[in-house]
C-alpha cells in the first residue's frame, strides 16, 4: 500500500471508539498460531491473495477495532508488510524507549480464510485471486517486541524501520574444514532451529515455560531476537518487557547471557503462562491460553 493509504488506515483506528465490554480468550491451533476468539462473529472480508489492498485493509479495521482500538491507537500501519511472504497480513507498529534503549511492537493481523468455517459462515466464495470472505469469531495474530537501530517516518507516522541483526542468526555455524555460509545460500526460507535451540538452552526455558512445543516466547526474526506475546493487552505486555528488556539488548549486541537478575525476571514471566487443551469445531486440537497473575 502506498503511505497516503496507510496514513488513511491510521485514521480509521484511531476514530472508532472502542467497546470496552468486548471480552475475548487466546488460543494456539494446530500450527502453533494464535487466535483470539470473540463472544460475537465480524466479517472477514475478501482479500487479494497476492498482497492486501486498501479497501480490503479498511473494512477489515473497521470490523475488529472496535474491539481492539484502545491497544492500537499509538500504532501505526506499515506500508509493505515484511517478509515478503506476510504480504496478505495487516503490520502495524509502535516505538518503545526504555532507558536508553529503542523497541518496536509489531503487531501483525491475519487478513486471509485460513479455512474451517462452515458453509453457512461463508458470505462469498474465494477465487483464483481472492480469498472467500465470511463470518467468524476468529482474528489471527502475533505481536512481538524487537530491538530497533532506525525509525523510518512520514509526517509523524512510522512507514518503516531497520533491525539490530543478531549475528548467530545471519550465518551458520563454521564446522571443521568449512567456511561459515549465509542461510539464504541453504534454505529458500532461513532456518533458526540450531540457534533457537542454543537460545532457549542458555536462557533455561523449558525449565519455566510450559507450554512447550505449542508456542515460542523468543524468536528470531528480521535477523534479530524478538519476544513474543500471548496476551493482547499492549500496556501490560509493555511493563513485563521492562522488567527484562536488557535480556534482548545484551543477546543481540553482545550474545550475553550473564545478567542473572535479567533472565529471573524473564523467567518469571514465562511461568505465568500454561493452557488447556481444546478442540476446534473441525476437530482439531487447539489451546486455551490461560495467564496468572497478570499484574502482580
């Protein structure tokens, strides 16, 4: 979308009042993609499957803001999503400042039938090019923190940013007679699991997290290190990254794993999660996201 477009979007978020008594849960489906499910149905509308447009982009905010615009009046909407494969997700970000180190929150909204609804949910049929549009209660989404080195604006708005690169992520490890080679020479999408799994090792997480397999609370992405959330408040899910914000500033600057206070602390917001094992309408296996004490 072109920037006049978003900057257009921008000002449909921040018009609708919000319902403050909409109430929703989180869950994780099979492929380990979190949803949120809503007390009432909104329609998904059809969208070009190569990359959403403005008019698409406008009725879907129009549809979930309502229940979402108090979270998502300091954000703003990308023009082109990234990577290239999300081009179909709605990307929004924010700027965080703490201390002296810069953040970006992004959220990323799921745009396209990701399948199951009933025929008599389904408003119109998808084709070659569009996706069907339909009524559901779903709305798929991630939201993520991520350090930041450069915010890119227009006119007071963010169009764009660039990402501190946490140097294990770009390259493979150097094995005995070989050079270190790029993932983009080894796999048409990068493969992170070797350094996931030497992150969650030295960061003990599986020790405190229980939900496992189900979802990943740190990943790496645009390169970089990013902590990833369940829970859609934006202001509660802000002050937990503070307590253990230089955790992701000491790995990605330094792959420093030392600060002991830091990771106690990131450590005890992973044990505030665990779930419950669901079935979706379709028979699959979902998971109800459950969170306590979320403001000790």
């Amino acid at each position: 979308m072109k920037p006049e477009e978003t900057r257009a979007l921008n000002r449909v978020i921040r018009d609708i009042q919000p319902d403050k008594n909409k109430k929703y849960d989180i869950h994780v489906d099979s492929l380990h993609l979190p949803f949120i499910i809503l007390e009432e149905k909104y329609l998904l509308p059809s969208i070009p499957l190569l990359e959403i447009d403005f008019n698409s982009a406008k009725i879907f905010l129009q549809e979930i803001a309502p229940h979402f615009s108090s979270h998502l009046k300091e954000f703003f909407i990308i023009p082109e999503t990234r990577p290239k494969k999300d081009s179909c997700k709605l990307m929004l970000a924010k700027e965080i400042e703490i201390n002296s180190s810069r953040f970006i929150y992004i959220i990323k909204f799921e745009t396209v039938y990701l399948g199951g609804a009933d025929k008599e949910n389904k408003i119109t049929e998808g084709t070659q090019n569009l996706s069907p549009s339909i009524k559901t209660n779903r709305i798929y989404f991630t939201s993520r923190i991520l350090p930041v080195s450069q915010i890119i604006k227009s006119k007071g708005e963010i169009i764009d940013f660039e990402i501190p690169k946490y140097e294990p992520s770009i390259y493979s490890k150097e094995t005995e007679g070989h050079k270190k080679k790029f993932f983009s020479e080894l796999f048409d999408e990068i493969d992170y699991s070797e350094v996931m799994n030497e992150i969650k090792s030295s960061l003990e997480i599986e020790k405190h997290w229980k939900l496992g397999r189900v979802f990943d609370p740190i990943f790496i992405e645009h390169l970089s290190m990013s902590v990833r959330f369940l829970n859609f408040d934006i202001e509660e899910n802000i002050n937990e990254f503070k307590k253990f914000y230089k955790l992701v500033t000491n790995v990605v600057e330094r792959n420093d794993f030392s600060d002991i206070e830091t990771i106690l602390n990131f450590h005890k917001w992973l044990e505030k999660f665990s779930f419950e094992r669901t079935k979706t309408l379709s028979g699959n296996i979902a998971w109800k996201i459950l969170v306590s004490n979320p403001n000790p």
